[in-house]
C-alpha cells in the first residue's frame, strides 16, 4: 500500500519533466507567488518586463488543497530599468555611462540601452533543473536592448547567468583593499579567515606586538581609505573594535556581488 509520504515523492518534479515547461508574459502577481522563496524581500522597482515558467499541473500543495485547475508557476523572471551609478558596470563598459557629466542624458541613454534582470526565483520543488538558466535565455533571446546586465550576490557559487550565456566581470580590488589583503596575507590571514572575523581578531592578538600592531594599523589605515574619516581603535575596547573592522572587511572583500553583461547586438557577451 503508498503512504501519504510515497505519494508526496512521487509527486515530486521527476528528470525530463521541465521539457513541459511553457514560457508566457507575466506581472508583479506571479513574482508575488515566488517571492518569500528570494533573498531579498524587497519588492523589485522600476520593473520593465516580467517572464513566466509554467508547468500544467499543480504543486504538491495545491494538489493537497483541490486545486487541479491551476497551473503551477515554477520560475520568474523580473526586468527592470539599470540603476543611474554601478561601479561594475563602469567597469565593464569603459565608463561609457558615467563619462556623460549631464546626469539627465546619462539616465536616458541608460533606460534606452540597459535593463537589468533584477530578480530570478525558481519555486524550491523546480530548483537544480536548468528553470533559472532558461529564463534568462528567453530573456537574452528577445531582448530589445544594447545591453543586459545583471548582479548576483550568489554569483560565486550559483553561476547560472554565465550558463545562460552572458559574461561575468570581476573588477580588480581597489588599492586599500588590495593593501589590506596583503597585510593579512603577510601575517597568514586569508580573505576566507575574514568569514569568522572572531577566530580571524584571535589570531591577530596572538600575534608578536610588533606585528599586532601593524595589522592593527593597516585595518585602521583601510577604514579611514573606505570611509573617508579616520579611526583609531581604543587600548578599552580593541577586541570588539577590532572585530568590528573585520566584520566591515568580510563585507567589502568576500560579499561583492558578481556583475554580468549581454552585448545583445552581437549576440555574444
């Protein structure tokens, strides 16, 4: 005799059965229904164009709740004007945008040229079959732009913009961070130890003086490069200062999120 438990696996999407898939224009209203599954929670602005993936059949849910009529939305896609000032993009277009002074005709060759996918979620029962990947090909596909660009703060370990066909740009770091990271190299810390900013400040103060003190230096030296206004850490409360400094380096250093770019008249990134 299935239990329950076996119906609901069974249920589950099975190999081949994104190939009936169907693509449509959607709203705000589909993304709606996939939002909370996104890490950020913030309603996309400015949004342009949205896509829809469909499958005919119900969730596990709906199907638990009668609702067999409905179709189930497995993937959406969100489009939206480019924000006026991205340092990445700069980047990677030569300053094509930030060199027109005129800030009203920047933003209009801008929302003439650009859109940005602004957001991509895949309902968590699709996920690990390629929906992410042919959304954004069904976007690259009938782009009506210049340029399509996107930022993934997960575009390190989830890199499915490049499957799909556009190029990732990784700027160089900015000289106080690049300082920064070869003081800590000098002194056996990696970018990685910055993830545990508590045992990375432990291994400092283990540190002989002189050293502990010209790590303590640079961190200050780097805050008052990223931030403009100078900071020296208390002889009181160095230890969560010091940390403190760590954790905003851990930020800027291994949180930056990945830039990618669609050069859609040539069809190539």
């Amino acid at each position: 005799m299935v239990t329950p438990l076996q119906q609901r696996f069974l249920a589950l999407p099975a190999p081949g059965i994104e190939e009936e898939l169907v693509l449509r224009p959607g709203s705000l209203r589909d993304y709606a229904l996939l939002s909370s599954h996104h890490y950020k929670s913030a309603r996309p602005a400015t949004v342009t164009r949205v896509l829809v993936l469909e499958h005919k059949q119900p969730t596990v849910c709906g199907r638990f709740l009668g609702r067999c009529g409905e179709a189930c939305v497995v993937g959406v896609l969100v489009e939206s004007l480019p924000s006026l000032s991205c340092r990445l993009r700069d980047w990677a277009l030569h300053d094509r945008y930030a060199g027109l002074r005129d800030l009203s005709q920047r933003a209009t060759l801008l929302n003439r040229e650009v859109r940005c996918v602004s957001r991509v979620v895949v309902h968590p029962q699709w996920r690990g079959l390629g929906v992410a990947v042919r959304l954004v090909k069904a976007a690259l596909a009938s782009a009506t732009t210049v340029f399509t660009e996107a930022l993934a703060a997960m575009g390190h370990v989830n890199p499915f913009f490049e499957r799909a066909g556009m190029a990732a740009h990784h700027r160089p770091p900015h000289a106080s961070d690049a300082r920064l990271i070869g003081a800590l190299a000098l002194v056996g810390l990696s970018g990685v130890d910055l993830a545990l900013p508590r045992a990375a400040w432990a291994r400092v103060e283990g540190l002989p003086c002189g050293k502990r003190e010209w790590v303590v230096v640079e961190l200050e030296r780097w805050w008052g490069r990223t931030h403009r206004e100078r900071r020296t850490l208390s002889r009181e409360r160095r230890g969560e200062e010091g940390m403190e400094l760590l954790r905003e380096a851990r930020g800027r250093l291994l949180c930056e999120p990945v830039y990618y770019l669609r050069d859609n008249r040539e069809g190539v990134s």
